[in-house]
C-alpha cells in the first residue's frame, strides 16, 4: 500500500477530485493548507530593483513583495494499492500541469497498515 501526498494549488480541487474519480480513486482527504517553494529570486531582477527603486511589472516584481509569503494550497492525502499509485500520481500530474512554477509537489510513501477504527479490522487501502 501506498500513500499519496499532493499539494496542489487551492483552485484545482474541482479537477483533481475528477481526475481521482477517473483513475479509480474515489476516496481520499483533502484539506486546506499553506506553503511556499524553493524558488528564489533572479539575482539580476534583484540587482536591478536595488539600482532603480522600481519594480518591474512582471511576476518577479510581485515576487520580490512577497519573500516568505505563504500561498494557499489544497493537500490531497490518498492511501491505494501498490498497483495503483502510479496511475494516481499521473492523474494527479495530468489534472494539475500547467507548465508553471506553483503546480503542487507529489510524494509518495509506504504505508505498513491500516484499520477500521469502527472495528478494528486491518485492511489494504
């Protein structure tokens, strides 16, 4: 069994729920989280907002406003059978590509076991 961690951007849920459903996936948990990349700064944009007290009108600009800023995202907890979760990251990938840095990030761990809290019993997924 595996678990799928996805952190996508808060106006995809629509999207990914449909890809889930799609791909064989129904069930999951999905809440609301916030979070940042890795991504820093242009050095050349930076040096030259340093020399002309301006920012350029780009989305570098506004990046330069918003150092550690935290962006509302959606996190998708998925648990499947190993034969699935490949599929589910593609679909995951497929519903939530834009091309663009901000996407989502995907993780993917082993899961050693789970249970029925009502009953106790151990299942797959």
């Amino acid at each position: 069994m595996q678990e799928i961690v996805a952190m996508v951007r808060a106006n995809m849920v629509a999207p990914t729920k449909e890809a889930l459903a799609k791909a064989g996936c129904p069930s999951f948990t999905c809440m609301k989280c916030l979070g940042r990349g890795k991504k820093g700064m242009d050095p050349a944009t930076l040096r030259m907002v340093m020399e002309s007290g301006e920012l350029p009108r780009t989305p570098d600009g506004e990046a330069l406003t918003e150092v550690g800023r935290l962006i509302p995202k959606r996190l998708f907890n998925i648990c499947v059978p190993d034969d699935k979760a490949a599929a589910v990251v593609q679909a995951i990938i497929a519903a939530n590509s834009t091309g663009h840095p901000g996407d989502g990030k995907i993780f993917v761990m082993p899961v050693g076991e789970s249970y029925v809290v009502r009953t106790g019993e151990r299942t797959d997924a």
